[in-house]
C-alpha cells in the first residue's frame, strides 16, 4: 500500500520564519534594552544621578537691588524653574525639535523608524528626552558605528528613566538650562542675557525663536559670527514655520515676524565684562577663604564654579554703573589733557627720572609681565627673554575710543600703557556699612590692578580730617577756634625724628590767624602741623586706626600731611565714621549666601565700634563742608570762569546741598584725591599714574580738585537724578546736646572769585 505524499504549503513557512523574524527581533531589542539596563555595555547613570542631574551650576553675584552682577563658573550657566521660561519658548521648542513631545514616553518610535527609512534626510528621531538623556550623560556622539548604537541604546534606556522620574515641563527645563549655546552662554538664561540682554521671560516669539534654532547646532548658528546671520535667520524662519505648522502661532504672524532682524542686544558676561569688574575679582579671592572655612555637612568643600551659590552683595547695580559711568567721562577727558601735556615731555610719561631710572623703571615693569614669567617657567634665560621684548608682534590695546588693533613690541606696550592715568572710587553708606559702589580702575581687561583695595598710595591733605578730629575730641577745639599762618617748627628730639620739621604751605603763604575751619578748607600745613603737636602723633594714629585703618602708620608728626601710604578702602571707610555720628560701621560687600536650594548658608552681621563722640564727629562734619563751601572743593558749588582746556570734566556742578568733603594732592602731583559724604553716603577717588613719576607738570590740572572731585560729581549728579535710590540732600543731623561753637559768623560769598582756595585755579 502506497504511502500518502504528504505536501507541504510554502505560505505556512513563510509565515513561520516571518513570526521567528517578528519575535526573535522583538525578543532580541528587548535583550539588548535589559542587558543595557543592566550595565552589560557599560555603566548607566546611578539613580542618585538621574535624581540630581544638576551639576556644574555657575556661582551668580547678586547686587542689593536684585540684578546679576556675574558669575563665577567653569559653565556660564544659572538654572531657571519653568515658570520662568515663556510660552512661546516652549512652543518653539516642541514644535521644532519634538512635535508628539507630550504623547510619548521618552521615545518616539514613529519618528526613530522615520529617522532610519529616510537617513536623517527629514530630520532626527530623537526626543526632546533623548537629547537631555546625550546632554546629561554622555555628550557628542561618537564616530565610531557601534559605538554610536549602544550610545542611541543608551539613550533609549536613560529617556525612559528620566521619563518616569520627572515630568514633562521639568524635562523641557532641564534640557534648556543644560543646552550650551556657545559664547559663554550656557542654558536658556545666560543665553537670553547674552544674545538679547534679558530675563528668559522677556522673550519674544523670534527671539525664543532664534535660540531654539540654535539647538540644532549651536556652533552652526552661531548669531555672533557675521557671516553667519543669515544662516540663523534663515533656521529661526523654520522654527517659526514650524510653530505655524503646529498652530502656536498664525500664518499671518508667522509671515510677518519673518520679515524681522535677529534683534540682537549682545551682553558678554565674562570676567573681564559688565559691572564690578574688580569688586568681583576681590570677592572670588573672598570666597576661596570663605570656601575652606565653611564644610557642607559631609565634610566636603563647596566648589565656586560649579556649585551654584547665590553670593547676595550689598553693591547696588545702579550706583555702581553711575560711577562707572562718571569715571569713564572724566578720566578719558582728563586723558586727552594728558596726552597733550606729554608732547612736550622729552622722558614721556615720565617725570623726575633720568634715562638710567627710566631704564631700570621699564625693566620692573617687564619682570612682572606676564610675558616674563611664561618665559622663564619655559626655561629661557634673561637674554631670551629680553630679546622677545623687542620684537614685534600684533595685539589689541585699550584705548577710550575702543581697543585697537595694532603692531608694536612688546616693550612699547608696556611704556604705551604707562601713559593713560589709573583712578579707583568706592562708595560707602555710613549707617550700615554698605559698600554701594566700587570701581578699582578704568578698565579691567588691561589693567587689572586694584585701586581700591590693592593699591595703596600717599594720601595727602585727605589725611588731615584726623589730626582735626584728635584736637576736636581731646581738647574740644571749636571751628572758629584761631591759630597763626606762620611756620611753626617740631624739635626732632620731641619725637625721635633726625632732624628738625618746618613744614611749609602749599602757597608758601603766611601771616595772620585763621579759624580751624579756613585752615582746613585751605589745607595750610603749618596750622595742621601745630595741632598734631597739641595733641601728640600717637593720639592721631590711634583715632586713625579705630576708625579703620589698619595699614601701619608711623608715630611722627608729618602724617599730619598725608605722607603715609593707605588704600582707598581704609580711607572711605575711616571717613564714614564722621558721618555716622562717631560711630564706625565696618564696611559690608556681602549680604547673605546661599546654596544652590536657596539655604542660606550665612548671614553677614555688621559690626561697630564707637570712635568719636557724636559732638565730635559733627564738628568735624562742620569743618569739612568749610572745604566745598569756600575752599579747595569750592568747584563744587561755584559758576564762575571755566577751567583751562575744559580739564574739570563737566563743570559747572552746581551743588546747592550740604556736602562735607577733602582734597589731597601729594608731592609733584602724583596722587589727587577726593572724599565727599553726604549724610547716607560717602564716597572716595583716587587719580594717579601707575608709576608716582607718571603725572602732570603743575598743580593746576594735577591736583585733586581737578583730578579726582569731577568724578565725584558727575557721579553724584547721576545719583541725584535717580530718585530711586534716595541719596539725600540733607543737612547732617545736628546733636540733641552741642556745647562746641560751630558757627564762625562768617559771611562768605561763596560766588566770588576772591574767596576761591590757593588750591583752586580756575582760568578767568
């Protein structure tokens, strides 16, 4: 019996293989996802770290007045919360790089096999998740094929993680505060402030636009590059063809803001840029001390780029920009006088130096050099070194028209720089000891010196307020109390000094008694130097240092005539002792810090200490506004003549309100200051040259009055303009008990060009 041929249908076979296909690739994809999951192709991300992905989070200075000053950061980058990023950002966002965005879980499959069919030719399939997934933890895509297809696996995986872990607007938030949109611009706020010079919520829809086009490529569109803008205008047009596409907005809006420029407001934000330059500079080395003596709880240091502390400071961003401002518009002025004084100098910029002191003067400045000390850590000898000093190269160097491209070696740079004047100011609010304002040079890219705190320099006739203040707290001296105009001198034995002290007037002028008060308003030296002998030179140095000043001063009587070296810091903040009733605040840069949570990590507390009385400290106030009312600060109030070559920037000031204040010039002019106080705030100015030979050849542009007192008051111009900050005009407040006479009974005219101070030289 024949067996019966069994026949065997093809289609069951193919649909057998086709089911082994379909559930072999199945069970194979999720294979490969577990044995990912698992770490088989190597370490994922610890929950801890899907937890707190934040990292590398800049360190922001925040001003009094609630204004980012800068940042400390190895990333240019501050968080921002989702309520803090516009509507029409995040529709951009979801429109452009992940339409389905609020439907999938992490990944969307529809737009992955799309990605694989058409070879990226319609763009990626990669979730807005993804890309967080590739930003968070493992960066650019490697070259390498397999490599790259367990980083997309990888990236599978962590999407779906971080799906599970956060929501989709925590998601939306941390891809934007991670994204680097170059430029020092990392996340959407440094972007915002960067590119358009705003808060993220200031956005408008092409400028959210704009930045969402730049997350294809950053480095592609980059707004910055000028042969790149219409490149970016042309992916910022997609962006809003795409939010028209997925109805965010109209295609009538999208037409029209078609049309529009990039809108560009470019605000950089490193180090060297915006305010505060060199009060930053100063904190960042405060906070390294800071850093070591205050642990987290774990033991461990705070890093100050990357933890993301809030450094609340007492610096107002608007009183800090007007004395910028005003330093800006006088010491480019007064440059300009320089300059032309200095065509005439044959050893320019230098005075007082022969070609052998000139010569040695140069060689300092270049052993300090950068330059120099690259040199030598690369082993070159002195010779070498030298040698590259004479060779030219090309470089960019400042100047108040803008830096400027040029050619010149390396050692003229160095004597160029020499020529342009340096000046520092710093503001004090005396009852808190608040540091409002500090600006510590003209320009902190090219001259990174510190003239408020670093530097510390002669102080002259400013110095004199506490040789009065010692007589008035001692022997309770009235302003109208008479002294003779005639040379008076110290035997060296009285105070160990080599020889004997005569101390001369600036004028060489004597004969007569003045009151206290015209002498100190005039700054005549030899009453000053008869008061420091009433009242012995320790008394002074003693006041001198409870009222702040910590440098070392010597126990002698020609510190009665500024001849001590002190920081403008210690000065500004001595002075506002007089204003705060004899009370001394210590001057406050910082507020609070916080860390990245928003827990303050320490409050700052102001300390005091009663140094004069309150009797006292008015006196003095009394004396010093003998100085603006018919002294040497008397271009502070007066109207007449006008000064040679327009030197005192924007005179006539015109200040009618009670202003308490001090110049000082040192010897052969190097150094002219400035102390004014009205009764909330204080203010200094120091105007110099880097080197004490660099200054003007006369006292009538060299001075104080003329070099330092402009900045003052066009600073204090633009303060009184902005009501906001309520700087006040007031009289200083006169005690419930005062026993010492005040006023002299002496009726000056305060506009005539008789009374004008020896110091004082306007052209007529």
């Amino acid at each position: 019996m024949k067996k019966k041929k069994v026949t065997t249908n093809p289609f069951s076979t193919y649909i057998k293989w086709f089911w082994i296909l379909i559930l072999g690739g199945t069970g194979s994809i999720i294979l490969i996802f577990l044995l990912a999951s698992w770490g088989v192709f190597g370490p994922l991300p610890t929950f801890e770290e899907l937890e707190n992905p934040e990292k590398n989070l800049a360190t922001e200075v925040i001003s009094l007045d609630g204004q980012t000053l800068g940042k400390y950061a190895y990333e240019n980058r501050t968080p921002v919360k989702y309520k803090d990023l516009p509507q029409n950002l995040v529709n951009a966002l979801v429109a452009t790089e992940d339409e389905r965005f609020y439907e999938h879980s992490g990944i969307d499959f529809k737009s992955s096999i799309r990605a694989v069919v058409k070879m990226g030719s319609e763009g990626g399939g990669s979730t807005i998740t993804q890309q967080l997934a590739k930003l968070l933890f493992h960066g650019e895509g490697s070259k390498n094929v397999a490599e790259r297809i367990l980083q997309k696996i990888k990236e599978y995986v962590i999407a779906v993680e971080l799906e599970r872990e956060y929501t989709k607007q925590e998601i939306i938030t941390m891809y934007l505060n991670k994204y680097d949109f170059l430029n020092q611009a990392v996340g959407i706020r440094s972007a915002s402030r960067i590119y358009f010079g705003k808060e993220p919520k200031e956005l408008t829809i092409p400028e959210s636009a704009m930045l969402v086009g730049m997350l294809k490529n950053a480095s592609l569109f980059n707004p910055l590059r000028e042969s790149r803008k219409k490149l970016v205008k042309k992916r910022r047009n997609v962006v809003l063809h795409q939010m028209a596409k997925n109805d965010f907005i109209t295609e009538k809006q999208k037409d029209s803001l078609q049309k529009t420029d990039l809108g560009l407001n470019v605000n950089r934000e490193g180090h060297s840029d915006g305010h505060a330059t060199y009060f930053r500079e100063y904190l960042r080395d405060f906070m390294k001390n800071w850093i070591k003596n205050n642990p987290k709880p774990d033991g461990t240091f705070y890093n100050l780029h990357r933890d993301g502390l809030k450094i609340y400071v007492t610096i107002d961003s608007r009183m800090q920009t007007y004395a910028e401002e005003a330093m800006k518009e006088h010491m480019a002025n007064l440059q300009r006088v320089f300059f032309k004084e200095q065509k005439h100098n044959k050893t320019a910029p230098f005075y007082d130096l022969d070609k052998h002191q000139i010569a040695n003067t140069m060689l300092q400045a270049m052993k300090r050099s950068n330059r120099w000390h690259r040199m030598k850590k690369q082993g070159k000898s002195e010779k070498e070194i030298l040698a590259s000093f004479n060779e030219k190269v090309k470089m960019s160097v400042f100047s108040w028209k803008g830096d400027k491209d040029t050619i010149m070696t390396p050692k003229d740079s160095i004597r160029y720089y020499k020529y342009f004047l340096r000046a520092g100011l710093l503001s004090i609010e005396p009852q808190t000891g608040y540091i409002k304002a500090w600006v510590g040079g003209i320009n902190y890219k090219h001259f990174q010196f510190d003239a408020v705190k670093q530097q510390k320099r002669q102080v002259g006739s400013t110095f004199k307020p506490f040789v009065y203040a010692s007589a008035i707290n001692q022997l309770k001296l009235s302003p109208c109390y008479k002294l003779p105009n005639t040379l008076y001198t110290i035997p060296k034995e009285k105070y160990g000094m080599p020889e004997d002290w005569t101390p001369k007037n600036a004028s060489d002028e004597y004969g007569g008694e003045l009151t206290l008060k015209d002498a100190l308003a005039n700054s005549v030296n030899v009453i000053t130097a008869k008061l420091i002998d009433m009242v012995n030179p320790k008394t002074v140095v003693n006041l001198a240092k409870s009222a702040g000043i910590t440098s070392k001063i010597p126990e002698v009587p020609a510190i009665a005539l500024g001849t001590v070296d002190l920081s403008l810091y210690e000065m500004v903040g001595a002075y506002t002792t007089f204003a705060n009733k004899g009370l001394r605040i210590a001057p406050m840069m910082l507020v609070k810090i916080e860390d990245k949570n928003g827990t303050v990590l320490e409050r700052f507390i102001p300390k005091s200490k009663e140094v004069l009385s309150e009797e006292s400290a008015y006196v003095v106030i009394k004396l010093l506004e003998g100085v603006t009312e018919s002294g040497s600060g008397v271009r502070l109030r007066s109207k007449w003549g006008k000064y040679p070559d327009n030197v005192s920037t924007g005179y006539p000031y015109e200040f009618t309100n009670p202003i308490a204040g001090k110049t000082g010039t040192t010897q052969n002019q190097s150094d002219g200051w400035f102390m004014g106080m009205v009764p909330n705030l204080a203010t200094g100015v120091w105007v110099g040259g880097e080197d004490r030979s660099i200054h003007f050849a006369g006292i009538d542009k060299g001075q104080g009055a003329t070099m330092a007192l402009p900045i003052w008051a066009l600073y204090y111009k633009k303060l009184y303009a902005d009501k906001d900050l309520h700087v006040s005009q007031d009289d200083f407040k006169k005690p419930e008990k005062l026993t010492i006479q005040v006023d002299c009974d002496k009726n000056t005219d305060k506009d005539n060009p008789d009374e004008k101070s020896v110091d004082d030289n306007p052209e007529f």
